[in-house]
C-alpha cells in the first residue's frame, strides 16, 4: 500500500514496536503510516530477544497477532538457577499467582505483525529511508524520507520514533530537550545458535567462578546459548568445541552433566548496557522501544518493555480520537518511565548478581552467591525474582 501525503500518525521504524503500534491503532480506526529503512527480508531475520512476558502475550492476543504463537510458542512456567554446584528452579505460576512466560523468537513475532499489516493494515513501506522530522514544537510534523529513488514528505499530527538508540527520530529531539542516563558493563555475551536440541525444557542461568552461561532455546530441534566474555571479543576467536567445552564447565552442576552438540548456525558477540532517555516525549515527537531504552538481555525485558510502551501509546492516541483530549498523551512520559526503570533495575540485578567482574573480589562473590542462595531459600525473594522475570502486569491488565 502507498501513503497519501498525509496521515494522523507517522510510524518510523518496523520492528516489533513500530509494527505493533500500527496493528493497535489500525484496530482503534486511527490513521497512520510505518516507515522503514531497510527491506522486508533483512527485518524479518533480525535476531533478538526470545522471551515473551504474561503481558506482552495478552496484548499480541488482544491484536490478533497470537495465532502462531499459540500454536508454536513454548510456554515455561519456570527458570533454573544453578551456582556453587547447585541447581534451583523458580515455579513462576506458584510464586505470582499464574504469571508465565513464552519462548517465541522476535523474528517470528515481527513475520506475523508484517504478514497482518500487508493483509489489512495501513501502508507499511520498506527501504524508506526518514532523513528529517520537522515541526515537533508545532502543530504538526513533516516527516521527509526517499522511497523508490524518489524523496517524498509526509505531514502528521504526531511522529512516533521506534527506530532504535541511533535512529533519526531521537536525533532529532534536541539534546538540551533530553537527558540521558547510561551504564556499560565490563563483559560480553557469546551467543549461538545450534541445531541441537535443548538439554533442559526451562532456561537455565548460571553462575560461575568462570563466567555467566544461559542455556535457552528457540524450538525443541534448536538451542539458543550464550557466554560471558571479555569485552572486544571477536567470534572467531571462539572454535565451536571450545565454545561447547566451555559451555559444559560453567553450567556443570554435577560431573556427568553434558549439553547436547550439534552444528553452530550461528555466533554474535553482543555488548551490554544500560541506557535511558528522558522524557519520551518532546512535542510532537514520541519515542518507543530501543528508542527510548536499552537493558542487558540478562533480565529478558528489551521486547517486553517495548510492547508496554505501545500498548500504553495506542491507549492515549485512542484516547485522543474519542475525546479530543491530549490528557493521556502528556502524561505517556511518565506513565512509561516508572515501568522502564523497574525493568532497568531487574536486569542491572540479574547482570551483576550472576556476571564475574574482570576486578572482581572474592568479596563481591561471595555477596553474589549470598543473593542467590537468598533467592533459593527465600519464598520472598524468589517471588520478587519471578514477578519482576515475568513481568508487571500493565496498567489495563488490573
């Protein structure tokens, strides 16, 4: 579909945030317009996040978007934590009341909202590169962009930037308009992807004299693993059977406890920061998603909190088209931001308290292993652990 020259909403960006907020409002009846720059093919096999909180499920049910996940999605009710040669699990349905979480890669969730959207939703145009918004203090905005060789202008009431940290939409907000608060972590992960299937049905994090290791997965027949490691790290520097013996040395809680191998399909190295943006909102301008926030993958919040962020946007834009009243729209920083920095706590929590420090003292361990051995006694820190893992139920969930 092509846009007219106009639109309520412009959408700069279709990954997961950008492509749900348009689902939402076309459902609402409000017009708008996603933008992307790269083609359907490379956004499609962009590898994220693979954990789907109770909230973020219910809102892709309640757009229409969950029928594969029903049908394929992995459902766990629980994590395993193993440290000083102990293995742990958390109930999360017994510690929350019910809560749970789902394994279903964001490269799946993404091939459902662009499938939905070229059905029946509003214009979704890819290789549409945004150069400029104009008009963020005004009454309207003018987003300027080139698609099929040609540069075009989109005029509209609100721009919505869901195109990531470096994207044009936060470049945009000028930077005595916004402060930003940041933290780098002295490590890295090592993540693969093996055609082998998972050693266990939960994921397992673990704690270890050598380093982090997650073992996660993305289907029965496909692991998902990943490694701490040293900064600068290059993936070649990692043979697979090193990665694999590896692997079995930090999670082996007893002797005989081995993964199962198969190929490497895949291997990244992926940096760890902290990173938020305030407000999310200058003028016209609203930011979503990566956007507004980055959290280490430790704690599984990235997608999650970028599906409250629209959920709690489409709210306010289909308060607005009803009412005429901005009310909820002004207030869209803030509702987000508390959610956002809880999210941020969680996965600075689970990052330090499972992660080895390259400074790090036999002193700063054994705080570590006295949080997680609380964690395993504990019925109440455990509960805090799982609520907070399978999310905070949003404001319209009760």
């Amino acid at each position: 579909m092509s846009p007219g020259s106009r639109t309520r909403v412009a959408v700069v960006g279709a990954g997961p945030a950008g492509l749900l907020l348009a689902r939402l409002l076309h459902l609402r009846g409000i017009d708008c317009v996603v933008l992307e720059s790269r083609g359907r093919g490379y956004v499609e096999q962009r590898q994220r996040a693979g954990i789907l909180e109770q909230s973020t499920v219910d809102v892709l049910r309640r757009a229409g978007a969950a029928d594969r996940l029903e049908r394929e999605g992995l459902p766990h009710d629980g994590i395993e934590l193993r440290f000083a040669g102990r293995r742990h699990r958390l109930d999360f349905p017994a510690l929350t009341g019910g809560r749970r979480v789902w394994v279903y890669a964001q490269t799946e969730v993404v091939k459902d909202l662009i499938a939905l959207q070229l059905a029946d939703g509003p214009p979704l145009l890819f290789e549409a590169p945004v150069h400029a918004v104009e008009g963020a203090r005004d009454g309207g905005c003018t987003v300027r962009y080139t698609h099929e060789g040609r540069k075009r202008a989109l005029a509209c009431d609100w721009v919505v930037g869901c195109d990531g940290f470096h994207g044009v939409v936060r470049d945009c907000v000028p930077a005595q308009a916004r402060q930003v608060h940041e933290r780098v972590y002295p490590y890295a992960w090592l993540g693969i992807l093996a055609d082998a299937p998972p050693v266990h049905d939960e994921l397992i994090y673990a704690h270890s004299p050598r380093g982090f290791a997650l073992a996660s997965m993305r289907s029965p027949t496909v692991s998902r693993l990943y490694l701490q490691v040293p900064v600068g790290t290059e993936p070649d520097a990692w043979p697979d059977e090193r990665i694999w013996d590896e692997l079995d040395t930090r999670f082996g809680a007893d002797a005989d406890w081995r993964l199962t191998r198969g190929p490497v399909t895949q291997k990244a190295v992926l940096p760890m920061r902290s990173s938020v943006t305030e407000p999310m909102r200058f003028g016209r301008v609203l930011l979503a998603g990566d956007a507004a926030h980055i959290v280490p993958p430790t704690g599984a919040k990235g997608l999650n909190l970028a599906v409250s962020d629209v959920a709690v946007l489409a709210r306010a834009f289909a308060h607005l088209h009803e009412t005429g009243s901005t009310a909820v729209l002004d207030t869209y920083s803030d509702d987000c931001l508390r959610r956002v920095w809880r999210a941020e706590h969680f996965s600075s929590f689970m990052t330090t308290t499972l992660h080895t420090a390259p400074d790090q003292s036999s002193f700063d361990t054994r705080l570590q292993l006295s949080q997680l051995e609380r964690v395993a006694a504990s019925p109440h820190a455990a509960a805090e652990l799982a609520e907070n893992y399978t999310g905070v139920p949003l404001p319209d969930e009760g």
